[in-house]
C-alpha cells in the first residue's frame, strides 16, 4: 500500500485539487482515495491501469464533496474564482506573460473543462482512458476537449491573448 | 458571447482536429499518430493549431507541477484509518502491483524504457554471444547460466510436453530439486537432480516418476 500511495498520491493530490480548489479538502480526499483502493484492493481486475482507476475514484470522491457544500458557499467561490482569473490574466499580460496569462485561464475553466484538459494533458490519458474515468463516449471526450480548448481561447482573448487560434 | 466567437464555439472539430491535443500527450494509437503526423505536415493551419496545443500541454503540466504535494497528514490519517480496519489478508493483488509499476509510468517514459530494454537485451546476448565463444576455444561447452557445474548428482535427459508453460517446468525442477544443466539438444534437455549421486534403483524410480509427470514426454538416465 505505501508503494502504492508513494507512487500515485500526488498526482491524486493534484486533481483533485484542481476539482475542489481546497488544500484541505483535497488531502482529506486522498485518504479516502485511498482507504478505498484498500478495501476493493481484491476487486481491481487490471482491465484499466492503476492510475486510471484511481483518478475515477478521485474525481468520483470529489463531485461528491463539491456537492456536499452548499450552494451558496459554491456560488461564491465560483464568482470568486471567476473574478480573479479574469484579472490575473490581465495583470500577467500587462507584464507580457503569456504563459502566466494561460495558466492563469487554465484555472478559470469550468470544472467539467478543467477536468479533461487536465486528464489528458498532464495525466496524460487516452481518449479510451478518458472516457472511462469521466464516464461519458469516446466521442464526447474529443468534443468536450475542443469546446474546453475553445474556452480557453475565448478566456485567453478576453484578457488581450491573441494565439492565431481560432 | 458575440456572435463570432459564438459560431466558433458551436463549429464541430474534424476528426484529425479532436486528436492534435492526445497527439500532443503521445497517447494516440500508432494509425492514428501517422494519420495526424501526416496531416500535420500538409495542413498549415492544422500545424498552426498543433503549436498553440502545445503551448496548453506545456502550461497545464506547469500548472498542475506547481500545486505541490499533499502534507504528510493525509498519509497519516489513511494509514491510521487502515490500522483501524478489521483484520484482512495484507496481501495485495498481484495484477494491481505490475499494473501500477507501469501505469506510473508516461507512454513516452514507457516507450523510453521499452527501447532501453531491447538495447540492454541486446548487450547483454553479445557478451553471452562473447563468453560463450571464448569458452568454446577452450574448455569446451558451458552454457552461460552454469558455468561451473558439479560432477556430482544424479543425471537424466528429459523432453517436455510441447504444451508444457514456463512456469510448470519451473516448478517441477522445484518439486524435483533439480536444474537443467544444458540443452535443449534434439529437444532434450540434460538435467541435475540434486547434488549426491543416487543408486541405480533411486535414479530408475525418480526417472519413471518423472516420466508419468504431465508435462514430461521422456525422461532417460544420463551419464
């Protein structure tokens, strides 16, 4: 089990971090990640990878703790987090950070958005893998992930960004 | 929104276009990396695209990086929930252990890896290729694996079913104390029974309790 957490832990960390946007919550999912890979231990088949198992139990933990918190505190993190994004990317491009401008805007995407774009990109999932976790057709990951792009573009356009694409 | 961007939103990617970005994290399949690499190189604006994604792939795994790892509280509050658990076998499974060895792994690491085993396969069959060689020019045969056998014990010949697994033949050398000295040779494979020689009598009665195993076809006494 400590191997297992040693090698999985932060990334697990790391989604749902980018889910829940709470360092406390966040760790306190891992645990459960966790807790329960140690009780369904007997029932993983290898038909998917470990890391992909996991990051379905994640994000599966994390919705719930998301829907667990009311829905005002939720509306008001959500301006928050809005407002803010919308302004850092603006500071960043007036100090001619592209890259700071992106990532920030990176953040500001929905949480349906955020999830793909980070699942294939830093955890590096496959369309298949995707679709597995999130629980939804192949084909939705790949649109889901151009409307995410998309987004992004418009957030990024929003804050003086212009890419040269679309 | 304006209507511009609205009609960018609500244009449908093509199908080459949907796979740039899993073409940017390597995890497409081989047909479908060749398409896009193909695609790429004839589409300006398709590799117009390309570069923006992977500006996005570089950005998000800077981003994720940079949210830092979990404190040592959460490792400690798992593993005195799982002390806390009732008594269970802490044997894990075997599939979940290989499994997540090479699930922690990057597609490009795993790649990475993949050809740096076949390169050290490939050395190391040419310094066995070598010893093998060089003992031949002097004191005869000697396989790589047991260079120095003892002359004691008692010696057969067996032949294996055709069917017979690795892991089979690997556990009644076990069950057998033996270990195969040479071969295969005609398909046969010159085995050690432990290290004291047997009488004649033993040696015929491990030889017929060997020959009635099912993943034996022939097992003769050898000098």
């Amino acid at each position: 089990m400590q191997v297992l957490y040693g090698r999985h832990h932060v990334r697990v960390f790391r989604f749902s971090l980018r889910l829940v946007k709470n360092e406390s919550i966040a760790e306190d999912l891992i645990s459960e990640v966790f807790l329960d890979v140690w009780r369904q231990a007997g029932k993983f088949e290898g038909r998917s990878t470990v890391s992909t198992w996991l990051l379905a139990i994640t994000r599966f933990k994390a919705l719930s703790a998301l829907r667990k918190r009311k829905d005002a505190e939720l509306d008001d993190e959500a301006a928050a987090a809005i407002e803010d994004t919308s302004d850092n990317p603006e500071v960043a491009v007036t100090k001619k950070d592209t890259s700071h401008a992106l990532r920030n805007c990176l953040t500001a995407l929905s949480p349906e958005h955020r999830e793909i774009v980070d699942l294939v990109y830093y955890h590096e999932k496959s369309v298949e893998e995707v679709a597995e976790i999130v629980g939804i057709p192949e084909n939705t990951v790949k649109t889901r992930l151009f409307y995410a792009r998309k987004k992004l573009a418009e957030l990024l356009k929003a804050a003086g960004v212009e890419r040269g694409w679309p | 929104m304006t209507p511009a961007s609205k009609q960018t939103v609500d244009r449908e990617p093509t199908e080459l276009e949907a796979l740039l970005p899993f073409h940017a994290a390597g995890t497409l399949n081989l047909r479908d990396a060749r398409r896009v690499d193909e695609a790429l190189a004839s589409d300006p604006e398709l590799a117009r695209q390309y570069a923006v994604i992977q500006d996005e792939y570089a950005e998000t795994i800077l981003l994720n990086e940079s949210l830092g790892a979990p404190s040592a509280r959460a490792m400690q509050k798992l593993f005195a929930a799982i002390d806390a658990e009732p008594a269970r076998k802490a044997s894990f499974n075997p599939v979940m252990k290989a499994a997540g060895f090479f699930s922690s792994l990057s597609p490009r690491t795993l790649a990475f890896a993949g050809v740096t085993a076949a390169v050290l396969v490939l050395l190391q069959a040419g310094v066995i290729g070598t010893v093998l060689v060089k003992d031949r020019k002097g004191e005869g045969f000697q396989t790589a694996a047991f260079p120095v056998q003892s002359k004691a014990g008692t010696f057969g010949l067996l032949r294996f079913a055709p069917d017979a697994k690795a892991d089979e033949i690997a556990q009644l050398l076990n069950n057998y104390n033996a270990s195969i000295v040479s071969g295969p040779k005609a398909g046969m494979f010159r085995v050690q029974f432990g290290d004291k020689a047997l009488s004649k009598q033993e040696a015929e009665q491990l030889l017929t309790r060997l020959q009635a195993e099912k993943i034996v076809s022939l097992a003769v006494a050898a000098e």
